[in-house]
C-alpha cells in the first residue's frame, strides 16, 4: 500500500520559516517526480515546487527565492523549505508522487500564518 504523510505544518508569523516533509512508503521516491501544491479556502490546488528525479527543480512565480524543495532518496522523504512566509501562504500543503499517468498524494499538512 501506498501512503504518503506530510509533516511539519503549524502557524507561524509573518516572516517566519517552516520546513515540511513528506515521507513515502510502498514506492521508492528516486523513479517518482516530486511536487508539493497547496490548496487554501475557496482557490484551485494550485502548483508550488516540483523535483524532478534528476534533481532538477521547478517553482512557481511567486515562491521563487522562498521556497526550496529538496529530496532525500536515501530516506524516501522530500522535503519543502518555506523561508519570508506571508498570510498569502495560508493553505493546506500536500506531496505529490507521480510518474507517467500514475499519481499518489497525502493527506494534506495545514500551514497558517498569521500575527
């Protein structure tokens, strides 16, 4: 079976940092391409940063120079580095597994900033 859990949500202020994890087992990371999205109140899921298994990395628009992702093949774990977070980035953070049409996701983390 397959399961990806994310980890490391929370609030956290304005400016702040947070780094999330997303640990997977019954597949191995290192043949998957690696995306974190994120989903707030209201709005579409929407793209943040994808890994590629060439560790080439991809971010959206208004997460570059923030946002870092990063994987860990060895611990079958990736992993999205949030530095300067904004309210904006209120919403629930989920990994994503994919390769070819096959696509594996978890269960969602929730990241709240606020003052």
């Amino acid at each position: 079976q397959v399961q990806l859990v994310e980890s490391g949500g929370g609030l956290v202020q304005p400016g702040g940092s947070l780094r999330l994890s997303c640990v997977a087992s019954g597949i191995m990371l290192s043949v998957y391409t690696m995306g974190w999205y994120r989903e707030a109140p209201g709005k579409q899921r929407e793209l943040v940063a994808t890994i590629f298994t060439s560790g080439t990395t991809n971010y959206a628009d208004n997460m570059k120079g923030r946002f870092t992702i990063a994987r860990d093949n060895a611990k079958n774990t990736v992993y999205l580095q949030m530095n300067s977070l904004k309210p904006e980035d209120t919403a629930v953070y989920y990994c994503n597994a994919a390769v070819s049409a096959v696509h594996y996701w978890g269960q969602g983390t929730q990241v709240t900033v606020d003052s």
